[in-house]
C-alpha cells in the first residue's frame, strides 16, 4: 500500500481535546506501518480520509497498545470523470476487477447482471458480508490516492444504462461497449470528450438484446483488439485505453 486510508481519521481517546489519532496494535495498517514501513517516533507517512482529503501524518508516540499520530491535509480528491459498466462475473475475478477500477481511478462502478451470466454471482457473500469493501480500500491504498469508487448495483443492464445517466450528466461524455461480435473501431482509435462510461460484459459477452440496449442509447460498439479478453483483463486495459484517449494518463 502506497498511502493509508482511513473512512474517518481515529481520535485518540487521551487526545484531550487535541488533534491526535490512533491506529491500535492489532489493525492492518499499524502491521504494515511497523513491519513493512518500519516506522518510528517522529517519523512521517502519506494518510488520507476516504474521498476526503490525503496528506502527512506524523508519528508521535508508538506503545504496547498502538500508534498515536497528527495529521494534516494537504489535498482534496480528484476524481477522474469515468464510469464503468461492468457485468457480474465469478467473485474471485471480481475481487481483482473491483482493486483494479478503484486503483486506476474510475469514478464510479456500476455492477449488473446480464443474460449469460450466472445469477447466484450477485448473491455471493463478497456483497452479502460486504466483502467487496476492503478490495476496494485495497486499490485506493495502492493508488496512492484517497480517491475511492463509488459502487451501485443493478439487477440487469436496463437499470445499468439508466443508472449510468443519472450519474453522468456531461453532454460532452462519450458512450462505449467493448464488444468482440460487432464493433469494427478499436478503441485506441477513439475520439474520448471529457467524461466516459465504458461498458464490459460477462465472459460469454453481451446478449443480442443487450447490444440493442446500449446501442439504442447510444453507446457506440469498439474492439480491444481481435483477441477475446477475460472480463477481469479486459477492465484494465480497457480503462487505460480509454484515459489515454483522454489525455488522462
């Protein structure tokens, strides 16, 4: 991890009344600060509040019961004016598309079944226990970056399409399926305005009538190529694509 995250920063309870935070002994951050980091007293690492701010936090006491540090901002997050569209595929695959979206700096996730993919993928306990979470602190930590996608989740590619408007209001935004049956453009080649929703199907792709969904609301159908991509590949260099066509990276 390459900065660490917090969803609100912890207040030492013998702050009195001063800025001082906490982070207790058996926390994963405090293992990763003190074995891997190797840390000490005075000594300073990059901290942030989840989609809030990122800056410095300095060590100022460590003991039996934890680590003890200030803070201060130095940066608000930036997110980056994307949205991905991404169909329900085996947990263990989400698991490394959810990381990847977040480290790569999508906005926002919509996560939605489709015709040819398996319903009981929606009902796994990586969603039920709220599992999917710590991926995504996972890829925020990584990045470096307090940014952390939002995630919505939808039952079937109509409520998807919908969703995806209601999230992306830009009239510059463009509209993108990666899709092997019928795109002849690849998307290297594309002209990307300012924001984007890019939409990716399941392994077994996108159904007749799904293709009709989103061409209907005007996505346009672009290749990665002519080799047939796992849904957990084609995330990631489907979005680096795409914010290269964007100037973005």
């Amino acid at each position: 991890m390459n900065i660490i995250l917090f969803e609100e920063l912890p207040l030492s309870e013998d702050a009195g009344g001063t800025e001082e935070f906490f982070i207790p002994r058996d926390d994963f951050r405090a293992n990763h600060i003190l074995s891997v980091l190797k840390l000490k007293n005075g000594d300073v690492f990059s901290c942030g509040v989840v989609n809030k701010s990122q800056g410095r936090a300095e060590i100022t006491k460590i003991d039996e019961t934890g680590i003890f540090f200030s803070y201060t901002a130095v940066s608000e997050p930036v997110f980056l004016p994307v949205t991905l569209i991404v169909a329900q595929v085996r947990p263990i695959c989400m698991k490394r598309i959810l990381r990847d979206a977040v480290m790569i700096g999508c906005r926002n996730i919509i996560l939605t079944g489709a015709e040819k993919t398996e319903k009981s993928y929606a009902e796994s306990t990586l969603y039920t226990l709220g599992e999917y979470k710590k991926y995504l602190l996972d890829g925020a930590m990584q990045s470096g970056k307090c940014e952390r996608s939002d995630v919505f989740f939808v039952k079937w590619v109509k409520e998807a399409i919908e969703k995806a408007s209601e999230l992306c209001t830009d009239s510059e935004q463009t509209l993108i399926l990666l899709d092997n049956a019928e795109a002849k453009a690849s998307l290297s080649t594309a002209n990307v305005g300012k924001s984007a929703v890019l939409a990716i199907g399941p392994e077994r792709g996108w159904s007749d009538r799904e293709r009709n969904m989103f061409k209907t609301a005007g996505y346009a159908s672009m290749l990665l190529g002519e080799r047939i991509l796992r849904t957990e590949t084609a995330v990631p260099v489907g979005l680096g694509l795409l914010l290269s066509r964007m100037g973005r990276v």
